[in-house]
C-alpha cells in the first residue's frame, strides 16, 4: 500500500526497497497494457508544474518528512517517476472519492408541495404527539415484551440506550427528522421509535402508519421495524401501515401494507423470506401471508402532500375521514346517500365548510353542517 510520503519520495526520487518493488511491478503493468500509458503521460504534466523546492518543504513541514536521505535509494529515469507519481495519486484518489462516496449521506428532496403541507399543518393546529426520551423517563424507552414484538436484536437495544418515542395522538398527525435527515411523516394514532443518533446502523420502529422519505447512504440500510416483519432500504420513500386501516377508511384489521413510490425496498416477515418490491407495487402482509399487486401511488403521494385523493369512493367512507379528522358526526336522511360515489381532492387543512360545499358539488346533495353534526340529504 503506497503512503503519501510514497508519493513526495517518488517526486525526490528517493525510495525504499519495499516502494521499488510495487514501481516495478507498475512499470510492468505499463508495459503489458494494463495501465494506460497514454492517459498516464497526459497526467504526467501536471506533475512538472510542481515547484520541487517550494512546494515539497511545505507538504515535508506539514506531514513531518525528514529531510535526511536513505541508505537504500534507487534510481529510476525522471519519467517514470513521474508517471509513477501520477499512477499512485490517481489510485489514491479514486479511493478515496470511492470511500466518500460510498459513506456520504444524502438527506431527502423536500419538495415545495411537502414544505407547504408541513406548514400548514402546523399552522392549523393539526399536528400533535406525546414525545418521550430515555433522558426524560429515566430508564429504557423501549420494554422487552416491545424487545420481542419487534424483534429488535442486542446491538439495536444498544442504540436505543438514547432515544425518543413519538405517539401521536388520535386525531393528529406528526413530522419528524431523524438524525440522518430522513423524513417521517406519522399519520394519527401512530408510533415511532428511534435513536437521538445513528451509529453504525440506522434502525426504527414503527407501529401505525407513516410516509418515509429517506436519506440515501450507500453503507448503511435503513431499517423499519413493525410487529409483522422488517423494511429495508437504503434510501428512496415509502408508505407503511401496520394495519389494514387505509387513507380513506379508518377500519383496522390484523393486516398491513408497505407501498413503494420511489426505490427499492424488501419486506422480511417475522418467520419468512424477503420480498423486493418495485416501485408502484403494493405488498400485503398478515400471519407471514405475502401478496403484491399495483396499485395507483396517487393517494399516498397526496395524503403526504396534505391532501385527501378520493377516486370513486363511497360517501360513507368519505365522511368516516372527515368525522375523524374534524371532530364531527354524520347523520344521513336516507340509507341510499351513503353509496353515492365520490371522485376528487381535498386540502386536509382547510376547515370542515369548503370541504362539504365541495361534497355537495360533486354528489348533488344537500349537505349542512348543524353544531358538530353533518346532515345529509336530498
């Protein structure tokens, strides 16, 4: 392995017997092809642009090489030295680009829609969540009957040692950054769990719903913990539930979904074997049972985008978001009213009355909004 004082001692043509060995099997490799020579004599100009005398006492002072000369010195012609120096350097810096690359975080693109969503959803009182830390409470924020429903190993309960739990509350959603710079957006009655830092892993745990938009970082996976198995990543957005609940109906069962909108993902049940997903796949999972189909990402880049999308969806099922969502109940005139279909999007944070006038345009109902109930009718 060449040092950078390999390097200055090649330029003064002073090396070790060790360095005069790998030169030799460079100028082989030269000269049997296998490093080309052409590229390598181009670079070599750059080389005699260097002032030897100023610029060499200046990297010797900076680094610490003494100027006293070895007793094993050999010589090589003043080309191949620099053509060695040019070789070592090219390797060295491709290394290390490779390296930088390899270990550099790239937080996520916020789009403009997603900042204004954020802002608006603070600014109408709609996010909300119990934030706890392992500081606060004073002893493990994570129990081990979780230890186990997540299956969370050893070196991750570790991590955990300094971390936060957010909770967000029934009616509210929240927004986090995590230290990496990914961006999490919890829907209501949602649970993340995460470290304050990120070591050499990036490990969280989610028990509800959220929208992942994640850092890219070549030498760390991103991993999701849920009750039903792990999500690994390494940079790229997502949307996860860990039950059936869907954007537009607030029912629960024991499933759960991960939809793909950017990247690539695999899901590892509990007790089975990886599935990669493509983008614009849905994966389905209950009891280690697995099925994807496409589904239309639509919805789901909306809902993170502040918005309701609603393709040809029931009233019923409409109103059963809204109810939520507003603290209001729904009283429907006649049975039939709640098949009426639906097609359209709404701002999530605008107040109850334009999102009923809007209902009202679509469906060609009479709707009034009476104290905290909807009245629906012909």
């Amino acid at each position: 392995m060449f040092t950078f004082q390999s390097i200055l001692r090649i330029k003064q043509k002073k090396l070790i017997m060790d360095e005069q060995k790998k030169l030799d099997h460079l100028k082989e490799l030269m000269v049997l092809g296998d490093i080309d020579g052409n590229k390598v004599k181009r670079s070599c100009e750059l080389i005699d642009q260097i002032d030897d005398e100023k610029n060499m006492t200046q990297l010797r002072k900076r680094i610490g090489l003494s100027d006293k000369r070895s007793s094993r010195i050999h010589f090589l012609t003043p080309r191949f030295y620099r053509i060695a120096a040019v070789v070592i350097l090219l390797i060295l810096g491709g290394a290390y680009w490779y390296h930088k690359d390899y270990t550099q975080v790239t937080p996520p693109i916020i789009t403009q829609a997603v900042q204004t969503a954020i802002r608006q959803s603070s600014m109408s009182g709609m996010q909300g969540a119990e934030i706890t830390s392992s500081q606060t409470v004073g002893n493990a924020i994570i129990s081990h009957e979780e230890q186990v429903l997540y299956h969370v190993d050893e070196d991750f309960v570790e991590q955990l040692e300094e971390a936060r739990r957010v909770s967000t509350y029934h009616d509210k959603e929240y927004w986090v950054t995590l230290d990496d710079g990914t961006l999490v957006h919890l829907n209501y009655d949602s649970r993340l769990i995460y470290p304050e830092k990120f070591g050499d892993r990036r490990d969280v745990i989610l028990d509800g719903e959220a929208f992942f938009m994640v850092a890219k970082d070549k030498s760390r996976q991103f991993v999701v913990h849920t009750p039903q198995g792990d999500i690994r990543v390494f940079g790229t957005e997502f949307f996860v539930t860990t039950s059936s609940r869907s954007l537009q109906a607030p029912t629960v069962t024991d499933k759960g979904y991960v939809v793909l909108v950017e990247g690539s993902i695999g899901f590892t049940p509990t007790n089975g074997k990886e599935q990669k997903l493509q983008p614009g796949q849905q994966l389905i999972f209950s009891e280690n049972q697995l099925s994807v189909r496409q589904v239309d990402l639509a919805p789901y880049v909306a809902w993170n985008e502040g918005k309701f999308l609603f393709e040809d969806c029931p009233l019923w099922q409409l109103m059963a978001v809204l109810e939520r969502w507003h603290h209001v109940t729904t009283l429907y005139k006649s049975e039939k009213l709640k098949d009426l279909r639906f097609m359209g999007s709404l701002n999530r944070y605008d107040n109850i009355e334009p999102t009923l006038k809007a209902i009202e345009k679509s469906t060609g109902v009479n709707v009034v909004l009476k104290d905290n109930t909807v009245i629906v009718g012909e």
